[in-house]
C-alpha cells in the first residue's frame, strides 16, 4: 500500500460517483483536476485543510483516507437487476465500488472475531430453460430449506440465516439490486430503503430475483432478456406456492377486485403486478386479460403507489449485530466499531445505549 491516500481517494471518488474534474467542480476549483490526478497515483500528498474539505465533499471520514483495508475483495460473476437506460456507467460504478467497500469492512470484522458460521446455499443443478422448470426449482427451494407452504415472513433474514451475505447501499432509483461472487462467498446488494414507509415487497422480489442468479443454471440458447424472465418466475413462484395460488385465485376468472389484491399481498408480500404475472403463468387467466390488467394497473398509477403494505422489515442485520457483538466481547474498540459501521466515531457514539 505504498500510495494508501491516493488508492482510498480514488475508491472515494468512485463510491461518489464523480469524475476528476466533477470533484473538482464540487470542490470550486480549490483543488484543479490536474492536483487531484496527482493526488491519486501518489506524486503529491495534500494538506489537512485539503484532507478535510475532499473529506466533505465525498461524504467519508477524513480517517477513510489514511485506512488500510485489512482484507482485498474483488466483485466476480456480478449480475444486475435494474433498468440499464436509468443507470450511467459512472453510478455502475459508484454501485460497484460501494459494494466493494462496505463487504471489506464486513469480511475483515468476521476474521477479526474469528467468525465463520455455516451456509446452507441453495444450488440447482438442473438446467433451466422455460417458466416450468424454474417453477421445479422453486418447490425445490421450498423443499430443501423447509418453507412448507407459508408466507416467508422476511426474505432477507432468511437469506443471511442461509448464510447469503447481504447489504444495502445507497443508490440512484434505477437500481434495484445485484448479486456477486467475493472471495467464494456469495453476496447480495439492495438499494437501501429511501424512507420508513417504502413499500418492501419490490425489494423481497429483487432478493430472491438475486438468489436466482446464484442458484440457477440457464440454457445457453436463452436470451438476456428470457433469463431475467425466467429469474422473476422463480421469484414469484417462492413467494406465492403454486398450490396456493391455485386455490386462493382459482382458474378461468375474468376479473381482480382491488380489495383482493391487497389482500393477497398482505399475506403473501407479493405486488400486484407480480400476482398478475403468476396468474399468467399459471394459466388462471389468458395473455389477453394479462394486458388489460396491467393497462388499468398504470392508468390508476399503482406502479407508482400501489395500495397495501406488506409488515416485514426486510433489512439486513447480520452486519450489524457483528459489529455489536464485537464490541460485547470486547473483541473490538468504539473506534473499531465505528470503522466497521461507516460512521465517525461521534456518530456511532450517539446510537450507543448499553444496557448491562
């Protein structure tokens, strides 16, 4: 780590989703975009006054700077899924590089407190090449992780008690989530909740969506756009079982009553637009009916607001609770904790409420 500064500042930049010359800017020319260059690759070192006002700027502590990574990762086998006209290559990036910082953080407290719990991944070996066989893989899910015929109360928490590692960050609107592959463990990226009323069943379906990219084995003569098809059928088909569907929504109907609807997704934690989607590919109702259930969805504008909200927090904790649990144990410092947490230590200090 011979240029320390130079590498955490570029990882900065990028986190911010900001070219040289658009921190520059940000920074009123303070600092031309030719110093920042230099600055990166090690040929110059700033002062404090610099330190702290690119540490305002980029919204890290000025400690981000001088702090060695304990463990490298590296993003493999990334997958998407998101609205790629609403994503620019600069906040792919910003996602990317996010993602890198934050497992860096989570993987170096595991090995700090000699933390290594077991995993219950879940792997389909079978090829998956039409909606019926990612259906099988769903009962097959159900099955092996002993889900029964339920609602799954909080897909998140089941993932990272089936050993997923998963992560919310801040991101643009157009990003929905990702899966990789760090350091042979397999990770999930949502975007974080921009408020306590958000709707979570968008972000359940992203999860399992996510889990689909990481469990399932796809035809090599399926387009991009089949497979993330095919991923949302297996999403919606974990959420909602065949078997229930069947019989809550019975065969050959012409019509959905908003009230049932609601119904359905408050038990169930599934959006109408996917319940639509499920009745379609079970054959409850025909392709024609499928689009004017979906012309009427827009026109009453549910794709913006849409009625009913599923109680799950649908947040991921495991991190966290590490970090606290290192810290009961002693195992780690408040300044530690405060690293690993992202926050200055004043910021961390002020949510501290021991009890014991």
């Amino acid at each position: 780590m011979e240029n320390l500064f130079g590498n955490r500042l570029v990882s900065a930049r990028k986190m911010a989703g900001m070219s040289l010359q658009d921190l520059s800017d940000k920074m009123k020319n303070v600092v031309t975009k030719q110093s920042l260059n230099k600055y990166e690759q090690g040929k110059m070192k700033p002062d404090s006054e610099v330190s702290i006002l690119l540490s305002n700027v980029l919204d890290v502590p000025v400690d981000y700077f001088y702090s060695s990574p304990g463990i490298e990762v590296k993003l493999d086998n990334i997958s998407y899924r998101k609205f790629i006209s609403k994503i620019s290559k600069n906040e792919q990036i910003a996602i990317e590089e996010k993602a890198k910082e934050t497992f860096e953080r989570y993987l170096e407290l595991e090995e700090v407190l000699n933390f290594d719990e077991k995993v219950e991944y879940f792997i389909y070996d079978k090829l998956i090449e039409n909606a019926e066989d990612a259906e099988d893989a769903a009962k097959e899910l159900r099955k092996k992780w002993k889900l029964g015929y339920d609602p799954i109360p909080d897909v998140v928490e089941m993932l990272e008690d089936k050993g997923y590692k998963v992560i919310e960050i801040d991101a643009p609107d157009g990003f929905d989530g990702m899966k990789a592959d760090i350091n042979g463990e397999k990770v999930i990226v949502l975007r974080k909740s921009q408020s306590s009323n958000e709707d979570v069943v968008r972000k359940r379906f992203t999860a399992l969506h996510e889990l689909a990219h990481h469990s399932l084995k796809f035809s090599n003569n399926l387009s991009e756009k089949e497979e993330e098809n095919l991923c949302h059928a297996f999403a919606s088909a974990v959420l909602y079982p065949e078997d229930m569907a069947r019989k809550e929504m019975h065969k050959n109907r012409f019509r959905f009553y908003q009230n049932e609807l609601v119904f359905i997704k408050e038990r169930w934690g599934i959006s109408f637009s996917a319940v639509f989607n499920r009745a379609k590919q079970l054959g409850i109702i025909s392709a024609y009916v499928y689009r004017q259930f979906n012309i009427r969805y827009r026109e009453r504008k549910f794709h913006l607001n849409e009625p009913g909200r599923f109680l799950s927090r649908e947040k991921p904790v495991r991190f966290e609770r590490l970090i606290y649990l290192g810290l009961s144990k002693e195992a780690i410092s408040v300044n530690d904790a405060a690293f690993f947490s992202g926050k200055t230590v004043g910021e961390f200090r002020k949510q501290l409420q021991q009890l014991v």
